[in-house]
C-alpha cells in the first residue's frame, strides 16, 4: 500500500512524459490529481484517461496555466482548490555547451525549471504550514549531482532544485510539511529526444512514474533512480573536482570515438 488513496495532489507539468505518467499511476492508487500545464487540450485529454477517483477534498481537475506568469501561477492555485501535496514536474531542456550558448533557450530553462518552481511553492507552501499537513515533491535530475557536458543551464538549475530541496527541509522542519525530490536518470520523453548520444539505463516514462510512486510511499527525503546510475553520480560527486574532471574527459573521447 502506497498510502496516497483519498489523496489530492496538484501536479504540475502534467501533460507529457513522467508527469502525464506519474498522473495516470496515481489515479490507479485512488489518488485525484488537480492537473496543470500550459495545454488545456491535453489536460483534458489526461483527466479523460485517468480513473475516476472522488475524495474529501474533491476529483480531478484540469487547471491550465504558464508557469512562467506568477499571476497566472497564483491565479491557477485559487482554482485547483483544496490538495493534500503538490508535484512539480514542469521542465525545459536544450544540450548546449557554453561554448554555443543559446541565451533565450537559456532564460527559459531556468524560468520554467527553477523560477517556476520558485512561483508555485510560493504559492502553496504557506497554506501547507499554516494547516500544519502537506507535501512538496519536486522532479530533478541525476545531472544536479556534478557538473557534466552540454548541460549548460538545463544541469545548473536541476542542482539548484536539489538545493532548494534541501532549503525546504530546514525551513519546514516541524511543520507538518513532508518534502521529496526525485533524481531520475534517463527517460524517454519528448526532452530526450533531443539528445544525439546513447542514454545508459533509459526507461519508459510509465517506468519512471511506478518508482517515483513506490519512492513517496517510502518516505525517503530523495528518490534516486535507476540504482546503478544514482549510485555512479553520488560517487562522482564525492570524488575531488580533478579526478572528477579527468574521468569526464575519458567519457567524452569515448563517446567521440563510438557515437
């Protein structure tokens, strides 16, 4: 038992890959999702698939809104209504390197991926504490751990959500408010499409979805998958920056060698 039937959560970024995933994954718990992203076309469509599911709180919902607009942030929070959690899953990727950098990519990355964030915890957060209940779980990435090649911005703002994780904890500490991240490694998705080198371990984003719900229930402050992947970048992430750096740089000639 994952504990989250006769939840209500607000996920957002819901309308493709994991989040569509994680969605229809926790309808078949019992859990009803108030879901958002900018189509409302595809929300619609996700609130159709999904198990009908009624609790105290209340059903699905379909709340479409640009995470980007903090009055539309706002806004969007007043009309999912009453949620025991909210799930950010809302993301921007482009690979680049520093040395092709792509500045209107780059604002839009860090706009939809950290100040987005920044905006809906804004938003939920105090109302959480103020009724002493809730949970935050935010959707970062196995790149956060260590700074890697063509992440430019994409890497910078998934360590920066690891951070504010981290942050929340201390601030929340004895509110109430439960707090998780999840670090995924590589999942098929409309964003890894875009990468043009082999992905080790990748999975379905159905995949995904099941072990980040197996990770809520466990109750752990990071849900970090798939093990090898997550065990491999917390190990380079302990090792000094030089070594680190001269096992990176074996990497890329390798991958030059074999695309």
């Amino acid at each position: 038992m994952t504990g989250l039937a006769g939840k209500r959560y607000w996920l957002v970024g819901a309308s493709s890959g994991i989040g569509r995933q994680l969605a229809l994954c926790l309808a078949r718990e019992g859990t009803a999702v108030a879901a958002s992203a900018r189509s409302e076309d595809a929300l619609l469509s996700l609130v159709e698939d999904m198990e009908p599911v009624r609790t105290d709180l209340g059903g699905h919902a379909a709340v479409a809104f640009d995470v980007t607009d903090s009055a539309a942030t706002i806004e969007a929070f007043r009309n999912v209504g009453a949620v025991d959690g909210v799930i950010y899953c809302a993301g921007a990727y482009e690979p680049m390197s520093a040395t092709r950098p792509d500045l209107e990519a780059l604002e839009r990355i860090v706009d939809v991926n950290l100040t987005g964030a920044l905006r809906v915890l804004a938003a939920c957060v105090p109302e959480f504490c103020r009724r002493g209940s809730g949970h935050v779980l935010l959707i970062g990435s196995l790149v956060g751990y260590r700074g890697l090649p063509d992440a430019w911005g994409y890497g910078a703002t998934k360590a920066a959500l690891m951070h504010l994780a981290e942050c929340l904890l201390c601030d929340l500490d004895g509110s109430g408010v439960r707090v998780q991240i999840c670090n995924p490694g590589f999942v098929e998705s409309r964003l890894t499409e875009k990468n043009a080198f082999r992905m080790p371990f990748i999975m379905t984003a159905q995949e995904a979805a099941a072990r980040i719900v197996r990770g809520i229930a466990r109750n752990r402050h990071e849900i970090a998958f798939p093990f090898v992947m997550a065990t491999a970048f917390r190990l380079l992430s302990a090792l000094p920056r030089p070594i680190c750096s001269l096992l990176l740089a074996f990497g890329r000639q390798r991958r030059r060698r074999n695309p």
